[in-house]
C-alpha cells in the first residue's frame, strides 16, 4: 500500500501507551490544528475523549515546519507537522483520555462513572443490560480553560445534602421527550430525592449559588496539579463549540525567508545555532548541504546563522521588557507589516529557484481601476505559503486580543519549545487604495461617527476582557479605513464565490489596516484543490477586477434587510457592526479574520440620504 499524502494522511488516537494501543478512530492531520487540537473533545462511535498534550506526542518522524519570522513571534524554536500514524508499528504520535468520566445507560438508567459500568476492553457497554453506553452530556468549564465532569449528585441534592459526603444512593439520568428542553432532562437518585430537571444549569451564577467553584483541573496534561482558580464554572454542553477556541497564529512565507541561503539554513538551524563557526561549515562540508547550490559557501551559512541568533536575541529582549501578553498582541502588526511590504514590492519568477512566494503586477495596465475605482495597485500572487500554528485555546468565550495569558490554556505541561502546525498553498490578489484619496475620505465626519461607534462598543469589551486592570488594554483597530478595507475585502469574497465559481469557504482574507498600510489580500491557501489552478489570480486581472469589483458595490448599495441593515445603530454580536448582516456583508468563520466584526457596508457606498459618503461613491 502507497503511503498516503501527508496533506490527507489520516491518523488514530491511541489512549493507552504503545505496548497496549487502541486505535480510537481517524482525524486529519490539519484537524489536530484547527479542530480537535489538545484540549478539545473529539467523539468516536458512543466514547468521547480528550487530546493530550504536545508533550506526550510521539513527534520523533513527524514533519519539521519552518517559518523563521512566525516562530520568533511566538517564541519558539519551530513548528511541527502532527505526527502521522505507523502502520507497520500498529502505533500512533498522538494521545488521547477519555473525557467525560461520567457515562449513563439508556435502558437501566444509571449514572456512573464510566470504570464502574465494568465494560468489556475496548468498548463502552452496560455489563448488567449489554447496551451502548452514552457519555454526560453536560460538562463544566471556566474562563481560564479548566475543565471538569458537571457535578450530578450536588446539582441533584441541593438544599438536600447530608453533611460533605454523598448519600450512598445511585444516580439516574433519563430525558422523558416531552420537549426538547433541559425540562425534560431528569437527574435522580435512589436515596429517595425528588427527580431534579437540568433547567437553569446554564445560568451564569447557577453553579456559585450552589457553592460550586472551578477545581483548577487540566485533565489534557498528563500529571498536570489542580491549581487554585477564582474563575466561576459555567455548565456546557459536551459538542458546544464554546467548549474549545483554538488561539491560531499564522504568516505568508516572505523573502528573504522564503528563498535563498535562509531557506536552506532553516531545517538545521536548531543543530547550527549553539555551535562555533569551524563547527558549522564542518558540518556543512561534511553533510555536503551545498552540493546544488555552488552559488553559496559555508560563510554564508555562518553569516545567516549569526543573523538569526541575533533576531532571535532581539525577540527575547523585546519580550523581557514589553511582557509575554503584550508580545503576543504586537504580533500580528509585525508580521503583517512585512508581508504588506512584500506585497507592495512584489517578487517576480525565477525559473532557476523553487520560489514559496511569487507576486507580480498584471500585463495589462490598471488606469481603469486607478480612475474610477480610486485602487493605487493591483498584485497577482501567483504563488504563496501560508503556516498556520496552534498556540493555546481558550473556553467559554471565544479569543479577544485583550486577554490575558491566564485566560489561554496550555497545550503542554512545560513552556513548549515547538508548536503543531501545518503548512497550505495557494494564490492570491494583492489590492491596494490610493492613500492620498483614502486620507482625505477617512477624516469626514459621517464616517469617523460610524467608525467611533464600533470602536467605543470594541473598547469596552476589550476592557471587560482584559481581567488585569495593571496592564495596558489594546485599543480597538476599528478605523474609517479598516471598515472599508475589511467591507471591501468580503464584497469581493462574495462576489467571486459567484462570478468565479469558488466557495466562498475557500477564500480567505487578510486585512492590511494599520498606520500606512491601506491593502486587501484575498487568497484561497487549503489542502483541496480549490483555488490552486489560477483561478483566483484570473480575478485580478483589471478587466475582470473591474467588472467583479462594479458588480460587488452595486449589490452593496441595496441589502434585502434594508432599511434596518443600514440605518442600524449597532448590530452582530456585542455591537461590533454597523450596517452589516447575514443577507449583505457576512462571511463563513473560515473566511474571515474578525468573526464578522468591525464590518460597515457604508464605508463602501455611503449611507443613501447621502451625508456619509463611501469611498466609491462618485
């Protein structure tokens, strides 16, 4: 049998050392990333279980991933590919426990944890009644990531408890389809107790009124203590989505780092970069690295490496000084403003390299798109990477830019030295504003009204978030300019999912807003296909920009929610849209940046009494 592609390769999750394996079931490698990364819930047949964390991965074949400028960001030597199954060894690089521990019988009733069921190895079954086992349902969570079974007996005996033990009795859990509410979801015990329903776990306070405070428990790391935790639990359910928010990071792969001496360096580095000069170019000489590239000597890899260590010493104060929070925050601009510079500059073919990032202006001159449409530039990017990293997760509530490092999970025991990630392809059309026209637009004062809406709402939550009032809050990137970057860049998404046949899940944007930067990048970077074969790129070429572009503002000037849409003090989630909705502006999770905030469809056409002009309107 072939071996299969490591973009599609499957895998299983073993819960139980290698001697006694037992494949659970078989997720892609991607998912461990974005899906089912450590500390998430993945359920296979009638079981449900947790992934481990990274530190009790097998990783000794897994895949090296190298993205200099990302890893230096995050502070860590590299990143990795999951690892892959073994089929030969029958054993997999990835663990997984079972999670909840609570399991109940749908034909006795029982509820147990599930090591008192006595099921027959390898399967999760009833011994008294031979019936398939259901995991709990419902499962407690903080703000800080812990994480714990839903505490049945005290949730039953409330104002019925004798003294800190338990009653002795046996519980029972059956739901009695009268309605599909937690009415109908009974919790009982033999000692007598009246059946109690599962209405009104959900509230905030439910859990702190019963004097049920979170455990401090990670049971994602092997041997990991209970720590002491402040945070209130709250009740979810077991295949919530709030129950694991991945904290992913990622980067285009740029020159310098993309190509050349840097390239070739990077997958040794990690051997170079505590060894003397003569070391490294025995090493190289010995190991003949340069054999196909005479164009390099062993002092230029001696010069690179100096080069990184020094990047990397840079990082290191930087983050001693300004705090791993505010590192991690000031990530983003400093990644994106050296990917928007190399957007800007473009980078032609080579045919004589294997290049990982290639952008070029189109043949045809774009005066059409200068004159009416107020574009400066156009790119195609014919070619491009794109690492995607796995820093943390979060539960309850999704990632904000003002948390703090409490409120992300550890995916390891110790400070990882690597990050799981994986690596896409793909192509895309680089968009940038004449900033003379765009400066002149953002200062009226229809527009800077919209914008201070958003971004007063965006504040606030910001510092609701932040939960430590000695460190600075991040101010809100709610701009003019944003919004109508942001708007501009989910129109076109939209509207090539239609003209160009493209799902609109396939394409993904990135917004260039900050300071000086006035650019849009639309790109698809998956595993498929879709995407891969120059289809996008064709949309960048000023004829059919044009046209994509007319068509997308025209669509614009009217939404079949209007006039609410529009004429909207606020809308979205916490109030972090203006005229944006479902039917007009919003985009697949996948597709977006910002969760389908800090969105304003009048930043593009104006609002129609016309006193907020658009930056298209003419």
């Amino acid at each position: 049998m072939s071996p299969v592609p490591p973009r599609t390769r499957r895998r299983g999750l073993p819960s139980t050392p290698a001697s006694t394996v037992r494949k659970l079931g078989e997720i892609r490698r991607g998912q461990l990333v974005t899906t089912y990364g450590v500390g998430a819930m993945i359920a296979v047949e009638n079981e449900s279980f947790l992934i481990r964390g990274i530190d009790s991965w097998d990783i000794s074949e897994a895949h090296p991933i190298w993205e200099p400028r990302l890893a230096e960001q995050l502070g860590v030597s590299g990143f990795r590919l999951p690892p892959a199954p073994d089929p030969e060894r029958a054993r997999d690089g990835v663990r997984a426990v079972r999670f909840p521990e609570m399991y109940s019988c749908p034909s006795c009733r029982q509820l147990l944890p599930f090591r008192k069921f006595n099921s027959p190895a390898g399967r999760a079954e009833c011994s008294t009644c031979q019936e398939s086992l259901v995991p709990s349902r419902f499962v407690i969570a903080c703000t800080h990531g812990h994480l714990e079974d839903f505490p049945y007996w005290m949730w039953l005996h409330r104002g019925n408890r004798t003294g800190s033990g338990a009653c002795g009795g046996q519980l029972t859990f059956r739901a009695d389809g009268s309605t599909a509410s937690l009415r109908s979801v009974l919790i009982g015990c033999s000692c007598g107790v009246e059946e109690v329903s599962m209405e009104g776990s959900f509230r905030r306070q439910a859990l702190r009124d019963l004097g049920i405070r979170c455990a401090g428990r990670s049971p994602w790391l092997r041997d990991a203590p209970a720590v002491s935790c402040q945070e209130p639990p709250r009740t979810l359910q077991r295949g919530s989505s709030s129950v694991w928010f991945p904290v992913m990071h990622s980067a285009l792969s740029i020159p310098p780092w993309s190509q050349g001496i840097a390239k070739l360096v990077a997958p040794f580095y990690e051997i170079f970069k505590d060894e003397d000069d003569a070391s490294i170019k025995a090493y190289v000489r010995m190991q003949r690295l340069l054999l196909h590239h005479p164009e390099y000597t062993g002092d230029d890899v001696v010069a690179e490496v100096q080069r990184r260590r020094g990047a990397e010493s840079a990082a290191a104060q930087t983050a001693s000084v300004t705090g791993a929070d505010n590192r991690t925050r000031n990530y983003r601009r400093e990644i994106y403003e050296g990917e928007y510079q190399s957007l800007v500059k473009g980078h032609p073919e080579h045919a004589d390299e294997q290049q990982e990032f290639v952008c070029e202006p189109p043949v045809a001159p774009i005066g059409s798109l200068r004159s009416s449409h107020d574009l400066a530039q156009v790119m195609l990017v014919k070619r491009l990477r794109e690492v995607r990293a796995l820093k943390s997760f979060r539960r309850v509530e999704e990632p904000s830019e003002a948390d703090s490092s409490l409120r992300e999970a550890p995916i390891s025991l110790a400070k990882p030295k690597w990050l799981p990630a994986f690596e896409v392809s793909g192509e895309g059309v680089f968009v940038r504003l004449d900033p003379e026209r765009l400066r002149i637009w953002e200062q009226d004062p229809g527009q800077v009204a919209r914008a201070a809406r958003i971004r007063k709402n965006h504040d606030r939550l910001l510092s609701a978030r932040a939960g430590d009032a000695a460190k600075p809050v991040p101010s809100s990137p709610a701009t003019p300019r944003f919004l109508l970057l942001h708007a501009l860049a989910h129109i076109l998404i939209n509207e090539w999912s239609l003209d160009g046949g493209y799902p609109a899940a396939s394409l993904r944007e990135r917004i260039y807003g900050e300071g000086d930067m006035a650019g849009v990048l639309i790109y698809t970077a998956t595993s498929d296909s879709a995407g891969s074969l120059g289809g996008v790129v064709a949309q960048g070429e000023p004829d059919r920009l044009s046209a994509s572009l007319r068509s997308a503002l025209h669509r614009a000037t009217w939404c079949s929610n209007d006039p609410l849409c529009m004429e909207a003090e606020a809308s979205g989630a916490d109030g972090l849209n203006v005229a944006a909705c479902h039917a007009c502006l919003l985009l697949p999770e996948t597709s977006c940046e910002n969760n389908n905030t800090m969105l304003d469809r009048a930043a593009l056409v104006g609002t129609p009494d016309g006193r907020v002009p658009g930056f298209f309107t003419r």
